[in-house]
C-alpha cells in the first residue's frame, strides 16, 4: 500500500470535529488517487502567531486556552482510535473562520503498533506520551506568546476583568505545561486527563463552544465595588477640572 493510500485510511480511521476532515476521496481501485480537505481560510496557527508577532491584523483572535482545547480533545480522538501523531507543532494546527480551529493529521500519524509480549495498555500509554510530551511542547510556546501579546479591549473595566481571567487560567496552562514535559513518560497525564483539566478551565473562563453564552465570570462584590468607587472618584475629578 502506498503512502498516500495509508494517509487517507487514517483519515477515514479518525473523523471527529477537532481533525481537519475528508471532503471526497478517490475509491481504492482509482490508479490516481486524489484528496479533496476542508478548507482552512485562515491557514495555519504558526502563520497567525506570526502575523500577531508583528503587528498585523488577523480573522481570528484566539487564546491559549482555545487552541489547547481543541488540539486535546483531537488527541483524545487520535488515541482513542490507536492513531499516534509523532509530530504535532503549529504548523499542522490549522485555522478558519467557518470551521474554527482543527488539527491536520501530520504524515508521521500511524497506528500504534501492538506488541503481544507485552500489556497491551502499557503499550498504548507509552506510545501515546510522546504526544503528551509535544503537546507541553506546544502549551510553553502557545503560553509565551500570549504573555507577551495580551488582547485586551480599550474599557477598564473589561480589561481588569480580563486581566483576572487570563492570569487564572495561564497559571494552570503552566501546571499542565510542566506536567506534560515530563522526562519520566509515566509521569505524564493521559489524554483523557488534559481534555478533563481543560474541559473545566474552559468551562470557567467562558470560551467553550456550548458555554459561550451561559458562562459567568464570578468577580468578588468588593472588587466591582472598589472598581465603580475608583471610576466614579476619576469621573469626578474630569468634572471638576
């Protein structure tokens, strides 16, 4: 079997809505084979973290939390279905207006080979940490470029706000960020643990696709308070002057 041919069985092995995903497929018999994907207008994140490096506009504005929670739950699904990527970087987390962010399976993916002298689980979590390990590697690069590039809207307000939100969840990115680089696999989280742990900071910090817009946001009554008697002291002494 070809390559190619191999690449689009895996394609067909793993359809989820967090992997870039098969439009139309030439059959097994066809001796041209042909591919048809979704169409990523957006291209690709390292191509947006660029573009944000140096000050351009871009179609989206994404967090580390959106992009991680995406790429973990494609994870999950990869393993679920055997699949180990061997390379995950942001030049195959791809991104669009229409279809939000999605991973691309790299050429590296394959199945995870079974050895039958040993455990059979032991044998999947050992190949599968070596994903967790590129994903730490992808949560310190995702994590050092937004403490540098914060997106912060011109209202005080909402910008203290903000401003609470994002250093609450970056403090456990970091968390995750160290217990995923691990040198000692078994140290590592499994998939399913990073989809959990990220499933309730997205939870928390109103980015989850189904949460978007029921999520709150609890901010202390002495803190808003505070905040209302420091604007209004500020309004006052405008007036005055």
């Amino acid at each position: 079997m070809s390559t190619f041919k191999q690449e689009i069985d895996t394609m067909k092995r793993c359809r989820s809505p967090y992997i870039v995903d098969i439009v139309a497929a030439s059959n097994e018999e066809s001796d041209e084979q042909k591919l048809v994907l979704e169409y990523m207008d957006c291209g690709d994140l390292r191509s947006y973290l660029d573009a944000k490096q140096n000050g351009e506009k871009t179609k989206m504005e994404l967090t580390s939390l959106e992009v991680a929670w995406v790429v973990a739950n494609a994870l999950l699904d990869f393993h679920d279905n055997d699949i180990v990527l061997g390379n995950l970087s942001t030049e195959n987390i791809l991104l669009s207006t229409t279809h939000y962010i999605k991973v691309m399976i790299p050429r590296s993916a394959h199945l995870i080979p079974i050895d039958m002298d040993k455990d059979t689980t032991t044998s999947r979590y050992c190949h599968q940490a070596t994903d967790i390990y590129l994903f730490g590697n992808l949560l310190q690069e995702l994590g050092l470029f937004e403490n540098s590039h914060q997106y912060f809207t011109i209202s005080i307000v909402k910008r203290i706000m903000q401003m609470i939100v994002h250093r609450g969840y970056q403090t456990r990115l970091k968390k995750l960020t160290a217990d995923c680089s691990s040198k000692n696999p078994n140290d590592r989280p499994s998939t399913q643990t990073l989809v959990n742990i990220l499933q309730a900071l997205v939870k928390a910090h109103h980015f989850g696709e189904k949460d978007r817009n029921t999520c709150k946001i609890h901010i202390p009554l002495w803190f808003i308070i505070l905040t209302i008697l420091i604007l209004m002291y500020a309004m006052q002494n405008q007036y005055i002057q």
